[in-house]
C-alpha cells in the first residue's frame, strides 16, 4: 500500500475541518456578547505504526480500512468548561458539512479507565482531482483537564503495550476523578471567569482603537 496516496486525503480533512472549526472560535471572539465555546483546535492523522497495531488487535484488513477505521483522521476540539462541550456538539450538528455517522457520550458514560469525552464520527466530503470522496473522521470534544488526563493515559498506553498495571490504573482512575473535580469547580465560578475575561477583552479591543 502506498501510504502517502492513501492517507493524503485524510489530511486533506484535518486541515479543513480545523480551519472551519477555527473559523466558528474566531466569530466568537468577534461577537463581543458571546463565550467562545471553542478554546483551541488541533488536528492529526494516525501514524502508520498505529494504523497496523489496530488493524492487527481488530482484525481489519487493510483493503477495509476506509469503511471499519473510524479515527484515522481525528480533530480535538478543547473547551474550558464541561458545559461548552455541549454547545460544541449542538454546533458540529447543526453544520451541513459534517455528516454525523456516531456519537459517543464519555461524559455521561466514562471509561473503566476513568477516560471521559464526547467523540463524534462524521462523514466529511473532500474534494480530490478524482472528484469528491467522502471519509471518515472522528471529532473529540473535551475540556482541557480531560485532554491532560487522556495525553498521560496515553502515553503509558504506549509505554506498557496497551496492557497497564493494576496499581497505575488505579492511580490513573483517582487521577481522572481529580480531573473532573476540578472541572465541576470550574464550573462553579464558570460566571466570574466569563465577566473576567469580558474585562480583558473589552480592554483589549480600546487599546486596540486607540
């Protein structure tokens, strides 16, 4: 298989759907009246290595890749509070551009390991010489507490091989409850951060004029 042929047009979506989601925080941030719901996008296509590894531990053919590998181009959407990733989702919903296939609520439903997130599949057109093909991609939407838990979780998903100890899993699942706690008093004082942050921006915009 050529892999750069094949995954090029996955990249090809990263880049766009990051551009459009990007594009939604910035008239946010113009509507002075408005919390951005978006903090920051980011964006990438899975490595080779771990293309095979899943395809091996899911037994999915190569040739069926396409159609059984949801994640090969995978976008993160970051938000500071637990309640903009709901605003998020109703966003990515409402969009034209985005055929949602699957939603998946990690919020409500955590993982064993104590992984919380909302992931949505979509179907996404992208326009090739060969005329439009529509792929797969899997949009993550998490606060930035959650996304520092599942950047350490991952790491040592690739450190023990997928198959962590017991105690570490136990400190991890401890470690993603504080994550959380954190988030919910976040949400607690959500009212002052917003009006701060109205502050700083109102001041901005006079220095701005000036």
């Amino acid at each position: 298989m050529n892999w750069d042929v094949f995954l090029a047009p996955y990249q090809q979506a990263v880049e766009e759907i990051k551009i459009k989601l990007r594009g939604v925080r910035k008239q946010y941030n113009m509507s002075s009246s408005s919390h951005t719901p978006i903090e920051f996008v980011t964006g990438r296509i899975k490595p080779i290595s771990s293309i095979l590894d899943k395809a091996n531990r899911k037994n999915i053919p190569l040739e069926e890749l396409e159609s059984r590998m949801q994640d090969l181009a995978g976008v993160r959407v970051m938000c500071q509070f637990v309640e903009d990733i709901d605003a998020v989702v109703k966003l990515i919903r409402r969009r034209k551009d985005f055929e949602i296939i699957e939603e998946r609520d990690y919020i409500a439903n955590k993982k064993r390991s104590g992984y919380r997130a909302y992931h949505l599949v979509i179907k996404y057109p992208v326009q090739t010489i060969d005329g439009e093909k529509k792929i797969l991609a899997e949009i993550q939407v998490k606060t930035l507490a959650m996304n520092f838990w599942a950047t350490i979780e991952h790491s040592l998903l690739y450190k023990y091989s997928g198959e962590i100890p017991e105690e570490i899993i136990e400190r991890l699942q401890s470690a993603a409850e504080a994550a959380f706690r954190l988030d919910e008093e976040m949400s607690q004082i959500r009212g002052e951060v917003l009006e701060a942050q109205a502050i700083f921006r109102k001041k901005e915009e006079e220095q701005r004029s000036h």
